[in-house]
C-alpha cells in the first residue's frame, strides 16, 4: 500500500523546489495580517506563489507531519494555470507539481 503523507511530502518538497528554481520563493514572510485572509487563496491580500509558500505548503506539510487526514479534493492547479498564464515564467513543471498533488489528494480518501 502506498504511504500518501510520504508521497505528499515529497511532492510539496518539489514544489517547493520548483519555486526556487523560478525566483518565486520568498526570503521573508508578509505580515500576520495578510497571512489571516478568509479569501480562498488569499486572493484579497497575497499573490498565488505567496499563499503556495506561506499557506499551502505549510499547512500539508504539518498534517503530513502528524499524519493528520489530508484534504478530501484539492484544485490548486487550475489556479497556478490561470496566475502563471500571462507571466514571463515557464511555470509548466510548477503547475505539473500542483496537478500531482491535486491527484494525490482526491486519491488518498
């Protein structure tokens, strides 16, 4: 049987990765109130990469970390497809990555 909190993690660590290798991740986190957002993806007070970094990968690392149930479903990837489209970035391995773990996540219940 296939372990999904370890196979998680180490698709989080490739997006982590992925993020870095495109300039994306940030050295500093934003301030607590634009972390708090109740908007999905924070749409209200961060840009997509920074809700990736400071919300998203986070929050599955710590429930992969107590091997806490993993989200139902998950639609990340249609969102990095819509963000990365009108940018100058070449985001096909980054939102590859938030596919893959969109699939994960529908199959780890």
């Amino acid at each position: 049987m296939i372990n999904y909190h370890t196979t998680v993690a180490e698709a989080l660590f490739e997006l982590e990765r992925e993020m870095r290798a495109l300039e994306l991740w940030e050295k500093q986190s934003p301030p607590a109130q634009a972390l708090a957002s109740t908007q999905p993806f924070a749409v209200d007070t961060l840009r997509f990469p920074q809700w990736l970094q400071f919300i998203f990968i986070p929050r599955l690392y710590s429930l992969v970390e107590h091997r806490a149930p993993l989200p139902i479903n998950s639609s990340v990837a249609p969102m990095g497809e819509e963000y990365f489209r009108p940018l100058p970035v070449n985001s096909d391995r980054l939102v590859e990555q938030l596919r893959r773990i969109d699939t994960l996540l529908s199959q780890s219940n």
